[in-house]
C-alpha cells in the first residue's frame, strides 16, 4: 500500500506543479485562489481537479465549455507520480527520498516554465540554493550522492561564475545575450546540491541533449546556430543523467 500512496502523493504534487507552471510566470499566487478554465474563466470544482482521473473522465475537456484542456496536465502529473514513485522504491523512506521529491518538484516545473517561456522562475532557484546548501550539513546524508558543506558551497559559486563567464565572453565576441542568468543560477543551484565535481558532468550531458534536440533542425534549416532555445531543460535533463550515472562516473574516474 505505501508505494501506492506515494504515487498518489506524486499525483497530487505533479499538480500543484501544473498551478506553479500556469501561474509562476504571470506573477500570480500559487497558493490561494481556486484553479479555472484559461478559456471561459469559470472555476473549476474538485471532482474535475482530481489527477489523471478527471482528465481521462473529461476525454481532456473543460466541463464547462468544451475547449480541449492542453495534454501537459495529465503529462505533468504522470511524471511527477512516477518519479515518487521511483525514487521511492530505490531510495526508501530516507532523508535522501525527501530531498529528491522536493528536486523533481522543482525541476519538473523549472523544466515547462523554460521550454514555454524562456524564464526560469526565482522563486525556485533561490530556494535550490538554500536547501541544497544547508542539507549538506546533515551528517547522516549518503556522501556518495550529497557533498559536505564545503564543496556545496564550491559547487554553487563555480555553477553560476562559469555561466556567467560563458555570457560575458560571448557578449563581448557577439555584443548580444547568449544565455540568460536563470541558467546560471540554475546551474549553481545544482552545484550546491551535488557539489562542484557534478557541473563538468552536468554541462557536458545538457550541452550533448541540446545539441541532439536541435541538431535536426539545424539539418532542415528552420533554426540557424543564432536561435534562441531554452537552456534549463536540457541542464535538468543533464543533472539527472549525472545523478543516474554517478555511481558509473566515479568507478571511471577511480
């Protein structure tokens, strides 16, 4: 029963995710106020916020008016039970399975945020920092996975001055923005998280899924090597493949 509470658990978080992705970007209050349909406005009851459930009973349909309901909600949702879900089972019922809800929260709603509007939200890198800073002073976390204070903190300034540096060089060769600085506060958030020897890694696999993301688009010339695209979903995507393949990486190096 307990693997099946923290998938619903999931459920339920994934969405609080979608009011977060909804709701961050136009400055709105994520906490109050009841969920509403962005075609009529009208609000929408419980019985028809319940995840996965209402969206499939619905056929991905307001109740009210008919418009089609956009397919990330239920996605959102089934990414955020089946992440619980996972960590759960690998990790157990450990300090370490709390502290990767909360990150799965935070990349999930960083990851729809930048892929839509090309803005990593404050709010959740700030608050990245500051757990992934002051966790590391817990003794009793796995050190296999979580660095000690010190190179967290190493970790967090290396993360956003080489974003930063990759910024200033290219404004000065190109006179124009090559990335924003919500990547580099992104990126030093995961290196207070996983410690300065994660951003290497993490910068390589987000630089090599970028690449294979808009490589085919390159080839068939609807985008050139100037075009925007949204950097921190590819950095969470190469923070998580670091933190799948940590166990390899280190046998590597050792």
């Amino acid at each position: 029963m307990l693997p099946t509470a923290v998938f619903i658990l999931g459920a339920l978080w994934g969405s609080f995710c979608n009011v977060c992705i909804h709701r961050l970007p136009n400055d709105q209050n994520v906490v109050t106020g009841r969920s509403h349909c962005p075609s009529c406005k009208i609000k929408i009851n419980w019985y028809d916020n319940i995840p996965f459930l209402s969206y499939l009973l619905l056929k991905g349909k307001c109740r009210s008016c008919k418009m089609k309901i956009s397919f990330q909600y239920f996605l959102v949702e089934a990414i955020a039970a089946f992440a619980f879900l996972f960590i759960f089972l690998f990790f157990g019922l450990t300090t370490t399975t709390l502290l990767f809800f909360m990150l799965i929260i935070s990349f999930i709603i960083i990851f729809f945020i930048d892929l839509k509007h090309f803005i990593i939200p404050n709010q959740i890198t700030y608050s990245l920092m500051i757990i992934g800073f002051f966790k590391s002073f817990d003794p009793f976390l796995d050190r296999s996975i979580f660095p000690d204070y010190f190179h967290s903190l190493i970790g967090g300034v290396c993360g956003y001055f080489i974003i930063w540096l990759l910024i200033f060089v290219y404004k000065k060769l190109k006179n124009k923005e090559g990335m924003g600085l919500g990547d580099a506060k992104l990126l030093s958030a995961l290196g207070f998280w996983f410690g300065w020897i994660s951003i290497p890694f993490i910068l390589i696999f987000s630089s090599l899924t970028a690449l294979g993301f808009s490589l085919p688009s390159l080839i068939k010339k609807s985008k050139n090597l100037s075009t925007e695209i949204p950097f921190g979903p590819h950095l969470v995507i190469g923070c998580i493949l670091y933190i799948v393949f940590i166990d390899e990486i280190f046998k590597y190096l050792i």
